[in-house]
C-alpha cells in the first residue's frame, strides 16, 4: 500500500508535467508567481525539505508582492494572455481560426484549470509532509479583485466556478476581442523608446473636471476622441497656443475619461517621431483605440522626424489603421522653423522654386485635420481657473484674497496660465495645511 507522501509524490509529478505540457500559455509560467510554483514542484519532487521550505518561501512572498493569489494569478494569466490565439481570436471570429490552433487552446485551457485546482491549502500540506515540519506553512489567501468591467468580472466569474476551462473558449475569445490583449489590455499608457513600447505605470492623474477655460477647444477634441472610440474616422488634432494653457493636460485627461472604452494614450517625443510608421503598424488590428501624443512639437530644417510625421499625417501606399490618430501640441502655429533670408528675393540663385519650399514649411500644421488654438488666459479666465481649483483642493479663505494673492503670483511669477493658476493653488493649499498643523 502506498504512503500518503508518495501519493502526494505521483500528484505533484504529475502536476509539473502537465505545466510542462503547455503549447501556448507557457508564458504563464515564465511570470515569477509560476516560476516560483515550477520551482516549489522541482524541490518538492527530489524531496528536499531545506530547499523545499525556501521555495514555498519565496512562492507565498511573490503572492504577496503582487496581491494576487495563485488562484486570481492564473486567471487574470489568462485573461492577459499574448499567444498566437489570443492574437487572432482578437481580430477575427473563432470559427475562422484553424482548428489545431482551437484544439491546442482548449488543450491548454485544460491544463491550467488542474493547476487552478491546486489551491494554496494542498501546497501548504504537501510542504509540511515533505519538510517534515509540526505546523501548516501560512496560506496567502484569496483577495477580492477589483474590476471595472461587467464582463470580465463576469467570466472570471465563470471561470472560477466552471467544471472545465476548455468549454469555456468561446467567452475567452470573445474578451480578446473585446479588450484586447497582452500589455494593451493591461495597461492604459506607453511610451515609444529605443524601438520598444513601454508602458507607463503611473500616468498623470490629471481629469477633464479639473480643467477649466477654453471650453470650445475642449469640446471639440472631445467631439473628435468621441469619433475615434466610435470607429469612425477621427481627425490628427494640432493644438497650439501659449505655454501653460493646459493644451496637454487636455490630451492627458482623456485618457482617464476614456480608458474604460478602449482608449490608450502612446507618447512619442519628437527625436523618436522618426519611428513613428513603425509604432503604428504594431497598433493595426488591435481592437483598443489610440493617440499618439507628441508634446512640444517643433522642427528643424531637413530634420528626419519631420519626414516621418508628414508620412503618418498624408498618408503613403500603407492606409493609416483607422484606431489611431496623432493629438500634438506646441507653442507654434508654423511647426517648422523659419528665416527671413530663407525668403527668395530676385537675386537668388540657389532654388528656383523657392516659394514652394517656404510654402511647405508654413502649410505643414494644416497637414492635422484640426488645429485648437489656444490664446493667452487674460486676467478673469485666469481669476475664474484658479477659484475652480481652489474650491477642488477645499481652500476656503475670502474670495477677494484668494483673487488678490492669485494676482500677486501671477505677476511675480509666470504670467496668467493654467499652469500658473495649479502652481499658486498647490502652494496655497501647503501653506495652509502647514499652517493648521
């Protein structure tokens, strides 16, 4: 008869070769919760009580980095997923997919509802049974996830309380076609470097109702997003005008009025924008939708990068993918820069179109379909931003102070601006706080 240590043994084995066994999700595994699972099995299987007691160790510690149990880790594993079927269940219907792709998709499904099953309490059992120890190693337990979507809080739902995972291929797809998956379906804004996406973790918090002024300009970019997530044509927005209007904070903030529909937000600086046909291939077929945000724009003469956005904004014999546009901002109407003796005058020799090269130059910015101007905040647009802000930070000194001290910094510091007007706030509020402590 055999042992109950020898039976957990043959269970163990045969859990590490079912994981072994993976054709598509073996990314699961390659996250530090599954390696650290991958490595407790080894350890556990050559019976080693020191190196098993380290393993469990460091499996219940990457748990708890992440807050996620082994349970919820597989799931949202899953849901995340960036294999050759979750690419193409996004794009297309799952009967159009081939049928070995399906069959080693529900095969891999399988799998990894037997390792679900796997609950923490049996790891922490077979542990104590192998290391030989008189207590239960401590269980990272289950934590609530919180989730802002109906229907994926509906088929974790399901998933957690299904008999097999492999008959539930039809909703995983249909959420890959949904949302979309790997680092877009996890994250909300990147940035282009060095030839790679990545993402951001901490985006600017900055929301739509902590903007106030220029409310046409806003409507309109709100309008044209609104086109964007729809899967109409959307235009490439130019907004220019003076600094500290709060052009990209306007473009930052729908990122988190929109993010739950979709939308994803890609910075590109001015000396990646060369990059930038690369960028937008890699967003073809994606069913999230994008903006290219380029801050700050301005070029040289015979600069790469303004090739390169005039290629993106025409159009070449590649159409544009109808999920992105380009939302740019700059304190220049004309993009590129200008000299009077690049002017042709009757005695030039140099160029015999010399007009049309002057033309370029200043006809770039009506490349965007849209141009938002935004013009300098005279005193009451600035008086008006900064009693919005002071009633959102809960600032409560008299009015005609707070008008009297906003003007004061203005004039001491940086002008009227929306940047202005959120710098003598937060300073405000500091010194208020301090003041009561």
């Amino acid at each position: 008869m055999s042992s109950p240590l020898s039976e957990a043994i043959a269970k163990i084995r045969f859990l590490q070769r079912q994981a072994l066994s993976l054709l598509l999700y073996q990314e699961v595994m390659g996250d530090p919760i599954g390696q650290a699972f991958m490595n407790l099995l080894d350890y556990m299987l050559q019976a080693d009580s020191h190196q098993t007691l380290q393993a469990y160790s460091y499996w219940f510690r990457v748990q708890a980095e992440q807050s996620q149990s082994w349970q919820n880790y597989l799931i949202t594993q899953i849901l995340r997923a960036d294999n050759p079927f979750s690419r193409q269940a996004q794009q297309c219907d799952l009967t159009a997919l081939n049928p070995s792709l399906i069959a080693a998709t529900r095969h891999d499904l399988g799998i990894l509802h037997i390792l679900y099953k796997c609950q923490g309490i049996k790891m922490a059992q077979w542990v104590q049974a192998i290391a030989q120890i008189p207590e239960l190693p401590i269980v990272w337990e289950d934590e609530p996830i919180l989730v802002d979507k109906i229907e994926e809080l509906a088929l974790r739902n399901q998933l957690a309380q299904g008999e097999n995972w492999g008959d539930a291929i039809e909703a995983i797809a249909a959420h890959y076609r949904q949302y979309g998956t790997g680092q877009f379906a996890e994250n909300q804004a990147f940035r282009w470097r060095n030839g790679e996406l990545m993402a951001i973790a901490n985006p600017d918090p900055i929301h739509l109702n902590q903007l106030v002024g220029y409310e046409p300009q806003r409507e309109i970019l709100l309008k044209n997003t609104e086109f964007l997530l729809a899967g109409y044509s959307a235009l490439n927005v130019l907004l220019y005008g003076s600094r500290g209007s709060g052009k990209s904070s306007l473009v930052k903030a729908l990122l988190h009025q929109y993010s739950d529909r979709g939308l994803r937000l890609i910075e590109v600086t001015k000396s990646e924008l060369r990059d930038l046909p690369q960028v937008i291939e890699q967003l073809r077929g994606v069913p999230q939708k994008f903006i290219i945000f380029v801050d700050d724009l301005s070029f040289e003469e015979d600069d790469d990068a303004f090739k390169a956005l005039k290629v993106v904004l025409e159009g070449n014999m590649t159409a544009r993918p109808e999920n992105v546009v380009v939302y740019a901002t700059s304190n220049r109407r004309h993009l590129v820069r200008e000299f009077f003796d690049e002017r042709p005058r009757p005695q030039d020799q140099n160029e015999v179109q010399a007009w049309d090269t002057v033309q370029e130059k200043l006809s770039f910015a009506d490349r965007f379909g849209l141009t938002l101007t935004f013009e300098p905040a005279d005193q009451e647009t600035y008086l008006s931003i900064v009693r919005h802000l002071a009633t959102q930070a809960g600032i409560t000194i008299d009015p005609e102070d707070l008008d009297y001290r906003a003007r004061q910094w203005a004039t001491r510091h940086n002008g009227r601006s929306g940047r202005t007007a959120r710098q003598f706030i937060d300073f405000l509020a500091a010194e208020i706080a301090l003041a009561d402590q």
